[in-house]
C-alpha cells in the first residue's frame, strides 16, 4: 500500500457537522499517514448548486465544506484506469440531509460501487443506513443513532443491529452509534489501521476483508499506543471498551 492511507468521505447538505468533523479531526491533524478527499454526492434534484460548491452542514451559520470531487468524478465511470480515484477507507457521516437519499436507488447503485472499492468502510451515526440501504450490511452486525433506533431499524432487517454499542466493527465495516459516537469510533479506526513510519511499505496492497488485518507493517501494539497519545494530546478520555455505552 502507499506510505499513507485513503480516506474519501461522501458528503451531502445537511450532514451533521460533528458526525465528520469529530472523528476526522481525531484522525486527521496529527498524523502525515491520513490524507482525505470529500466526494459530493449530491444529484439532482439535491444539487441546486454547482459541483465543488460549498456543502452545508446542520449547523446553520455559515460554516459547510468545499467537496474535492464530484461522485461522478469518485466512480470515474467511462473514464480512463490512470483517472481512477483510488482509496482505502470511504467513510460516511448521517445527518438530517440522509432521509432523502436512502431512498434514492441511482444514488445507492453508485455508492454500492464505492463499498465494494473500498478496504474498508467507516460509518457515524445515521450513516450506517445509507450503507445498509445498499444492501452491504446484510449478515453483519452494526449499530446506528440511539434515538432514532427503533424507528429506522426495522426498514433494515437483513442486518444485525447492535443497539448496546458505542461502536460495531464486523468484518471491513466499522458503524458508530450517535454523534460523539463516532469520536470513540474513530480512535478505534486510529487502532486498527494506523501503520508506524519506520513499518510502512509502499510497494505492497492492503488485503480487503478485516480491521488490521492483512495491512503490511501493521503493528497493533503500536496502533494503538498512538491512537493513545493522540487522545492524550486532545485530552480526550479515550474509551476502548465499545459495550460501554451508557446511551443505550
């Protein structure tokens, strides 16, 4: 794999702004290992404006993001192997702005394509119902917001929900529970696929199908000793116990 790892994370208006920010600014800042790209998936009639406009958050005061790419340009449909966008982890926050897209069936054909690309997948919150409305989730388990559990679940039941759980890691997909949830889920992610500098090894590919597994380099130990120090240097109380949840 390269001396650095992929994140593209699908955005959309009305994602929940801590759902990306927090985990990704857990996993991001500190580290020359993590690089991200942010895909904007949406279409029309949700994409009133045009590609690489600002995405807006639920935080409704200004603050929304500038996407890198367009979901057309992250599928690279028709387009040349060399434009290929290539990435390890596709990463999806929830928000309000999901509702819509879970019923949105050209929309979950193309983000089953990038499920299936991707070495692993990371969701927060409502996040994991986009991912299970592709289908993808079925047979595994996986958890999801708290407060609107009961409510969605149901419309999933190929999946095996985990209502006690900060967060869910099965097989190559890692779901988190509400919001700062997600904080929790991302250390997590730090533990299970941080590689140290001096391990890394540029000319060999990440084998698909489990956390840590088949990474070259990867050292657990050292993975999580640094998803450690960067909870410490965030002072951050760093929970690594994913059935401590007093949500539930």
């Amino acid at each position: 794999m390269p001396t650095y790892h992929r994140i593209l994370a699908l955005i959309y208006h009305d994602f929940k702004a801590l759902d990306l920010f927090g985990p990704l600014g857990a996993i991001l800042p500190r580290s020359d290992y993590y690089a991200l790209r942010l895909v904007d998936i949406r279409e029309k009639p949700y994409a009133p404006s045009p590609p690489h406009a600002v995405v807006e958050s639920t935080i409704k005061n200004g603050i929304g993001v500038v996407p890198t790419l367009t979901l057309a340009e992250a599928l690279n449909e028709g387009g040349r192997a060399d434009d290929e966008v290539e990435f390890d982890t596709l990463f999806i926050p929830g928000g309000s702005g999901m509702v819509p897209l879970v019923w949105d069936f050209t929309l979950l054909r193309s983000v089953k394509k990038l499920v299936d690309r991707a070495a692993s997948v990371f969701t927060v919150c409502t996040g994991s119902l986009l991912l299970a409305a592709t289908g993808r989730l079925d047979g595994r388990r996986a958890t999801t917001n708290k407060r609107a559990f009961d409510e969605v679940t149901p419309h999933h039941l190929g999946v095996q929900w985990q209502k006690r759980a900060r967060w869910v890691e099965d097989g190559k997909f890692l779901t988190s529970s509400g919001v700062t949830a997600g904080i929790d889920a991302g250390f997590a992610f730090i533990a299970n696929t941080y590689v140290a500098p001096e391990d890394r090894k540029a000319e060999h590919a990440w084998e698909r199908g489990a956390w840590g597994m088949g990474i070259p380099g990867f050292d657990k130990e050292k993975a999580l000793g640094y998803a450690r120090s960067v909870a410490f240097n965030l002072e951050y109380r760093l929970h690594e116990d994913p059935t401590d949840d007093p949500f539930c």
